[in-house]
C-alpha cells in the first residue's frame, strides 16, 4: 500500500479548512481564528511579500472589526520588509502601524524611507507624514506636506482640508485655516469635523455669530455620522475606539458652543 506524500495531506488539510470557513462564514467573527490558522499555514508555506501585505492590509482594516489586529498587521508587514524591502506602500503601512502604537519618531522614520522610494507616486504618504508631524508639534512642516498632499489629489479630501486647518491652527495661521475651511465647505457642506473647525477659526478671528452658526450646524449632523463612517474617516484605528471617536467629536462641538455663547453672552441651545 502506497502511501501519499506529505504535502498532498497537508493541502487535503488546507482545503478542508477552507471549506468549513466557506460553510460557517456567517457566524460573524466564529471563525476568525480558523481563518487566521489558514491564512498563516498558508504563507508559512509559500510566502511572499505580495502575500503578506494583503494579510498585514487584511488585519489592518478598521472597518473589519472581526479581522482587525494591529500585532498580526505588523508581523506580516514585516516579513514583506524580510522577503522584499522594495515592496510597494511597505513602509507607509509600517509608519502608520507606529504612529497607531504612537511611536512618532519610529512613524516619520518609516514615512520619509517610503517618501524617499516612491515620492509623488504615493501621494497617501504625504498626508501620513503631514499627521505624524503635526501630532509632533512640527506645524510648520505639517502644514507644507498637508499642501502638498492637496495639490496631488484629483478630487478634494475633507480629511485632508480638516487636518491642514488643524495645523494652520496650531501654527497661529488661523485666517488662512478659516480660508482653507470655507473652500473645503464648498464641496463637504454638512461635514461635521469641517464644520466644527470652521466655526473654531471663526472664532479665532473675531467672527463670533458665524462661528455659533458654523458649530450649530455640526452639532445637527455630528449624530449623524455612522460608526462605519467614522471608520472610514480612520482606517488604522481600532474598531473598538468608533463609539469613542463618535462622542469626542459631538463632546467637542458643545464645548466649542459654550466657549462662543460665553463670549457671546447668549446661553440658548438651538
């Protein structure tokens, strides 16, 4: 009696799996550790690092709250970085993975090594170094990488106008934040983060009224924001953190409300 050979066993094995994951794939997040049993199994055995930086952008995805772990993103961002260091977005992900663990000096390191290899061509990578700086207190350079990202887009961003007005802000350059915002309200009329900092600038430059009439419109549409959307708005945070993030926003859209009634001298809630 012949006897198969190892590997057809463990391909039988393989397929197996995949199977039962194909069978039971609706009991959300039953079986995410089968999945990930299969997914490792089967990069151990032929990996790459095309392959790992599917699985590292896989479990690095806010809005799959059953498939999200930074640690497996990581592992598998960095055995692409082992198998081929010139792997496309590599080192953005890497950057991104250490400013979530808030690692900033790691992050911009990482950043200005993609920045170096692919410049213009990954135009994302701009708008991460822009983040990274910013959280470091570098405005400056923020805001200058921030232009840079817009002027490389084809279509606006409202993230992207919302974080250069967060800089410009924090770099005291507040008439150009509240210029920067009006343009960007001009296509995102309802967005609430935009909105919510608008009527900060406004405020900053002496515009009390509008400001009360820019932050009551964010309140409107702030509790209108889906926790997917607000996922959407930060890929490469916990799923766990939305409901937060949520009631931050809305948090800071009162107290931006009561710092202008205050000035303003008008306590009603419209």
């Amino acid at each position: 009696m012949r006897h198969k050979p190892e590997g057809a066993r463990t391909n039988r094995l393989l397929v197996g799996a995949l199977v039962l994951l194909l069978l039971f794939a609706f009991f959300d997040g039953a079986f995410e550790p089968l999945v990930s049993w299969y997914e490792h199994t089967r990069f151990e055995r032929d990996p790459s690092a095309q392959r790992a930086m599917m699985l590292g952008t896989r479990h690095f995805n806010a809005r799959d709250t059953v498939a999200y772990d930074i640690d497996a993103a990581e592992y598998y961002f960095r055995e692409a970085e082992r198998i081929d260091p010139a792997t496309p977005y590599l080192y953005h992900q890497l950057a991104r993975v250490a400013f979530i663990r808030g690692d900033l000096d790691m992050a911009l390191a990482l950043i200005d090594i993609q920045i170096e290899k692919a410049g213009d061509s990954a135009p994302n990578s701009y708008y991460i170094k822009g983040l990274i700086e910013g959280y470091k207190g570098l405005y400056a350079d923020a805001v200058r990488d921030y232009y840079h990202y817009v002027s490389l887009r084809k279509t606006p961003s409202w993230a992207a106008y919302n974080d250069l007005a967060w800089v410009l802000l924090k770099a005291e350059r507040t008439e150009e934040a509240r210029r920067e915002l009006e343009k960007s309200l001009a296509y995102f009329p309802d967005n609430p983060w935009l909105l919510n900092s608008y009527g900060v600038a406004l405020f900053e430059v002496g515009q009390d009224t509008q400001a009360l009439e820019a932050l009551r419109h964010a309140a409107i549409y702030a509790p209108r924001v889906s926790k997917s959307e607000w996922l959407a708005a930060y890929p490469g945070n916990s799923p766990r953190s939305a409901e937060q993030g949520l009631q931050t926003l809305t948090d800071s859209i009162e107290a931006n409300i009561h710092m202008v009634q205050a000035r303003l001298g008008v306590n009603d809630v419209q």
